[in-house]
C-alpha cells in the first residue's frame, strides 16, 4: 500500500507545498518504495522549507548520497554541519564522502574536527585512520 500513500502524499503535498512534515513524509514513503532520485528531491525540499533542522539537512544528504548525487548530498552534509556545528555524524559522514571522492587533505581535516567532537567515536577514528597520507 505504499505506492497509495505516496500518491496521498503527493496530493497533501500540493494541497500545501510548504510544509516540510509533509515533504518528508513523502520522501520517506519514496525511500521505502526504493524511488531514490525521487525520495531525495522530496527530502531536499523538506530540508529547504525547515530552514533550522540540521536533522532534516542530515536526511536529505544521506538521500542524495544513496540516489547517487554526491554533489547534492556534500552541500546538504555542510549544511546540517551549519545548522547544528556539533552534530558528529554529520561531519563523520561528510568526512567520508569527502574521502570516497579523492578529497584526502579535506577529508582529514573533517574528520579531525570529528573527531575532536566525539574522541571516542570509533566510526570517525577508523574513518580517519582511512585517510591516505602524514
């Protein structure tokens, strides 16, 4: 009954395009029905309209990321980090994106700055320890 609620979704979507609990509502509906490219554009929104959430910057990313749009999914990672500094795996996860991208020096810095946030975290150590190079 997914594909019917993605479709109730979609009509509550346009009954109100600026609500972001709908937008995610969608893309999570999306997500299960494995619509990634689809589920990413509905959580993107949901992040653009709840300007302050570094929780929905952070969904929206790992959509983009699982849709294959490594581009949209750093800008969404650097934005959760902007809207919540302290948010750890936000900045492990953009660490590592950086690192599958070839972006080593940047990757480091990211996961030291991490790292510094949660020293025992052994995700962002063995991430870090991944890092090529001094």
């Amino acid at each position: 009954r997914l594909d019917a609620s993605a479709d109730q979704m979609r009509l509550a979507a346009r009954w109100d395009p600026h609500s972001p609990v709908i937008q995610d509502g969608l893309g999570r509906v999306l997500s299960a029905l494995g619509r990634a490219p689809e589920a990413a554009a509905a959580l993107g929104r949901a992040a653009e309209l709840d300007g302050a959430d570094a929780g929905r910057a952070f969904t929206a990313a790992l959509a983009h990321a699982e849709a294959g749009d490594l581009s949209s999914a750093e800008k969404a990672f650097r934005e959760a980090v902007r809207r919540d500094p302290g948010f750890v795996r936000a900045w492990y996860n953009l660490g590592v994106l950086l690192l599958q991208t070839g972006r080593s020096p940047e990757a480091r810095e990211v996961l030291t700055h991490a790292r510094k946030l949660a020293p025992d975290d052994p995700d962002v150590r063995a991430a870090l320890q991944a890092v090529p190079g001094p």
